[in-house]
C-alpha cells in the first residue's frame, strides 16, 4: 500500500561552522579579541559569502540539518491516493533524537574554536512516499523529534545556549514507517529570515569543561540585507 505524507510549517534550516580553518583561506581570528558590532558584522558579512560559495562545505567544517517548530506542524495524509486527511503529530510517533548526536562537530571542539551558527527561517514543506505492507496505520509514521530534557538536565540546557537553536524541535529528515526511511520527494524552504551568531569554546574552571561561550550583541545580526529585529521563530 503506498502514501504520501505532505507536511509544512515554520522550518528552521541550521548551519553550525567551524571558522578555524579558514585560515588557510587567510582570514585569521583571534578568540580572546574584543569583538565589537561593527567588527562582528564584518566578519559575518565575510563569512557568509564563504557559505553561500560552498568553500566551508569543502573544508569539512560544517554541519547542517533542517527542522520545523512542532507548534506550527501541518499534516496531510494520503493513502493509495483514495484517502486523504489531515493528521495531528498526536496520530504519529515521535522518536525523540539524541541532541548531541546532531552536534558532533561541537562535540569534537578544541578550546580556542570558533563557531559560526547561520539560521534560515520561513514556510516550508516536505513532501514523502512510503510503502505500507499490509494494514496502513498513521501511528507507524516516525518523526524525529529532539527533546533535549531527555538527555540533558535543565542546568545544561541554560548553560549551553546553543541548545536554543535545537531543543524543541521535529526533525522530518529522520522521517520513516517500520523502520524503513520515507523517501522524500520535495522540500522547499521559503527564507523569510537568516541571520548569524558567533561562539567560542572556553574552559570552564574547575573542572576545565568546555562551554560554548556565545559573543553577545544587542540583536541577532540579519544577514538577509535586512535590519530590522529578527522575529524569534
């Protein structure tokens, strides 16, 4: 029995970087600087045209993933193209995704790294098809969700702030029914937003853990050409 499964909403597409390496590509910066606005803006605008030309791709620096906001989740379901309906993420499974294991490449940081975090915003769709032996039921769709409460307590939650960009989240990329991955059609994002933070890895004493210190400005720095506030989505 094959279906479709069409789901939309607010989607987040989010890019984790590691800038350290380009200093191969002669941009060299120095973690324990005094980072001022205009300083930070120019090292964004920098950066980002290196993202847009896929040169941190190629230096193995990154990791990405795309995502949508539960709350805004729609659902509709189509079954041997003689059924279709909407459905609730209460009518499917959600499989909750250990957070770190979207996070390797913060996982894996030195102290002195420096990370760039760059966020796409809007509307956006996914499109599956799947294959259903015998009996169909919606209960045996599967969505990646990450619930960071399930592997980390609250304190960690609060100290790391670039859990904000991740917990709370449904992950249709992890999607499949019986284990068997959906394959998907079509995705389209509609950016809306896209802007940037920057984090440097610390050591905190005692116990000489690595936080991921976020440098803070008074608003998150649009990279879109757009100044007005970023709308937290």
């Amino acid at each position: 029995m094959a279906f479709r499964l069409h789901i939309e909403g607010e989607g987040k597409k989010i890019g984790f970087y590691r800038l350290n390496r380009l200093e191969m590509e002669g941009l060299e910066i120095d973690p324990d600087a005094d980072f001022d606005e205009e300083s930070i803006k120019e090292l964004f605008d920098t950066v980002n045209g290196y993202i847009e030309s896929g040169e941190l791709d190629l230096l193995d620096s990154s990791m990405k993933l795309t995502a949508i906001d539960p709350e805004t989740v729609r659902m509709v379901l189509d079954v041997d193209g003689l059924e279709e309906r909407e459905i609730s993420l209460d009518d499917i499974t959600l499989r909750n995704i250990d957070v770190d294991r979207k996070l390797t490449l913060l996982e894996s940081a030195k102290v002195g790294d420096i990370f760039f975090v760059r966020t796409e915003t809007g509307e956006a769709y996914w499109d599956f098809n799947g294959e259903s032996e015998g009996a169909f039921s919606p209960h045996n769709i599967k969505l990646g969700y990450l619930d960071c409460s399930e592997s980390h307590d609250q304190y960690d939650i609060l100290r790391e702030s670039c859990y904000d960009f991740l917990c709370d989240l449904v992950l249709p990329e992890e999607a499949d029914y019986n284990d068997e991955k959906l394959e998907l059609e079509e995705h389209i994002l509609r950016t809306g937003q896209v802007y940037g933070e920057l984090y440097v890895v610390r050591e905190e004493l005692p116990g000489h853990r690595k936080i991921f210190q976020r440098i803070l400005l008074e608003e998150k720095v649009r990279l879109d050409g757009f100044d007005d506030p970023v709308e937290p989505i």
